[in-house]
C-alpha cells in the first residue's frame, strides 16, 4: 500500500502536505505511511482512495497489474490475433484480459488504442464499428478513472476525439477542459542536452530526428484541416495553395510518398473532381508500401537500427494488406465518395486491390 500511495501522489502533482490537509492529518503521519512505517487508519481509507483516484481494491493492491514489458508483448500478441481471427476474436481476446486487471490503466489505455486501431484498419462494417466503439470507449473511460497523472490526460484526450466524433459536444467539451492548458514541458529536450553533454551525439540526435518526425505529422495533420476550411469557405484558390504547399513539406521533411499525394486527393474529393480523384487514388494505392518504409533524407540519419528494423520486417505486400480492408471499406462506405461509385473505373480499381479469396482445392 506504502508504495501505491507514493506513486499515486506523484502522479497526481500532489505534495504530501496536500494529501496531509485532504484527509485532515500531519505531513509526517503521510510520510510514515510511503515509508512503509505505519497504514492509515481505516476511516481513512476510502477518502484516500478518492483523493488518489483509485478504488480499495487498487489500493490493496488486489489487482497487481502486468508490467510495461508485459503490456506491450499483449498488444503485439493482439496485433496477431485481429490479423488472423479477425475483429471478433481480437475483442474477445482483449476484453478477456482487460477483465483480468480492470484497474491496470496502462493496460486499458494501450487496449483501448489496438482496439481503435484495429477497428480503422480491419475495415469493419457500420454495425461493427457502433458496437466496437461502445466498447473503446469504455476502455479509455475506465483508464481515466483509474490512472493518474499525464497517461489519465491521454485518455481523456483521446476519449474527447471519440465524443467529439459521434457528436456528442457537451461530453468532449468537459474532457477538454479538464485537460492542462500547456503541454509539459519536454524531457527529451534535456535528455538530448544530457546525452551532448556525455559526448553522445548520436543518440541526441536520435531524439532529435524522433521529435521532428511527429511535429511533421502533426503540422501535415493541421494543414489538412485548414485546406477543408478553405473549401467549406469557398477559397476554392486558398485551398489549392495549401495542398500544394503540403505537398512540397512532405518531400522537403522526408514523409511517405503517400502522405504528399493524400492532400492532393483531399482537395479532389471535395470539388468532386472525378478524373483527378480517380487518378490520385490509383497512386495512392500504389504509395501504401512507403508507409511503412523508414523516412527518407537526411534530416533522419541517426535513427536508431531498432527503429529502422522496425519497417525491415514488412513486406510491400505485407504493408499492403494491413492498410487495404480499412481504406476499401471507407471508399465503398463514406458519403462524401458517392460522387464516384457510379463511376465504372472506380469500381474496377476498388475491385482490383480487394484481397483475393483462396480457391477452394477441387476434390479428385
């Protein structure tokens, strides 16, 4: 218990004169109980249980959760399952062990977010994804009242991305505002100073090389959202800049090839463009395999082996076939692609990269 209060405490940004007033006791008195010396008194232990954000149960420690090492070796065994026995058999394996350890929040967070991925790339029916999602979303609630600290402000994050999907606006609105205003400040920023100053330049500028590659994501992401205000604006001109100027920072910042061609495509698909949008999918097809391929140039030459090894494993083919399903079923789903389903050509191109089904062996 001694060690769960402790590291509840720190991860709240609670002092132990904080937790000390909370519950109407000394700082010594919380102090003996993180050294092991001495326990709460009992009366005690349901408000200390709220203020750190647990239940009793996590408080006595009867739900020992899995370590990191574990975690990832689950969602990495789960990846395998939903590849293999597809959307059903992949919930079933990780709701089975998130009842296992309901109030482990690194696990729930983690399951939570396979499980959302899985959902996006294993291209599951409209029915699937409304009772999937129940479920995801119970995942990232049941990770924000049991974690604490920066991943509790994760899920809460991510959670909002899921209300604010289903239109749900006063749920996101409050998961928002319970988040902190700024960012924290970044730990890679002095543990690349720190590497310098042990004259390790490479593993600096590993971190380095990391971080840019996420903040190229991130600002991809937000000029693809200003190129749609643009068009629902009609800056139809705005629009056309922006996907061009995304289009040109993807290869100056060494992203996929795909990436480049998908506001291109963005901008076709709004003004119902088919030739264009016909033509920009086909190369979008085409591009998937760069996905998964380590990023090009040399703003990344000190990106770890393991890092690289990463994208090694991965056959086109293989890189093919884990994004296909999900994006299929968006093209043949999604309102905002009816402009083109009449359109013969694009039925045979979807037609053309569907998973072939193995022929059933003829009996002699």
């Amino acid at each position: 218990m001694n060690a769960i209060i402790r590291e509840k405490r720190k991860a709240l940004g609670l002092t132990q004169e904080e937790v000390a007033d909370a519950l109407g006791v000394t700082a010594p008195a919380v102090n003996k109980w993180e050294k092991g010396a001495t326990a709460p008194d009992i009366a005690l232990l349901p408000p200390l249980a709220r203020l750190l954000g647990v239940d009793l149960n996590a408080l006595f420690c009867f739900f020992e959760g899995p370590s990191k090492q574990e975690i990832d070796r689950f969602a990495a065994a789960l990846g395998d399952t939903f590849h293999k026995g597809g959307l059903e058999a992949g919930f079933a394996k990780a709701l089975a062990e998130t009842r296992k350890y309901p109030n482990c929040a690194p696990l729930l967070h983690t399951v939570a977010m396979t499980l959302d991925g899985a959902l996006l790339m294993l291209g599951a029916s409209a029915s699937q994804k409304q009772e999937y999602s129940d479920q995801v979303i119970a995942l990232y609630e049941q990770a924000v009242r049991c974690g604490g600290g920066t991943l509790r402000d994760r899920s809460r994050f991510l959670l909002a991305g899921k209300y604010l999907n289903r239109g749900e606006f006063g749920k996101a609105q409050e998961l928002l505002a319970s988040l902190p205003e700024h960012d924290q400040p970044d730990k890679r920023q002095l543990e690349a100073q720190l590497l310098l100053q042990q004259g390790n330049t490479a593993g600096a500028a590993g971190i380095y090389e990391r971080k840019l590659l996420a903040l190229t994501g991130e600002l991809q992401g937000v000029l693809l959202n200003l190129l749609g205000i643009a068009l629902d604006e009609g800056r139809t001109g705005h629009a056309a800049s922006l996907a061009a100027l995304s289009g040109q920072l993807a290869g100056l910042l060494g992203q996929a090839e795909f990436s480049a061609l998908l506001p291109r495509f963005e901008l076709a698909v709004k003004r119902q463009d088919q030739p264009a949008s016909l033509d920009l999918l086909k190369k979008l097809f085409a591009s998937i395999p760069s996905l998964f391929q380590p990023p090009a140039g040399p703003l990344y030459y000190h990106l770890s082996p393991e890092y690289q090894a990463r994208f090694e494993t991965l056959t086109p083919a293989k890189a093919a076939a884990s994004l296909l399903p999900g994006l299929l079923a968006e093209l043949e789903t999604n309102p905002r692609y009816d402009f083109l389903r009449q359109n013969a050509e694009f039925r045979a191109l979807l037609l053309r990269h569907r998973p072939q089904q193995p022929k059933p062996q003829q009996q002699p």
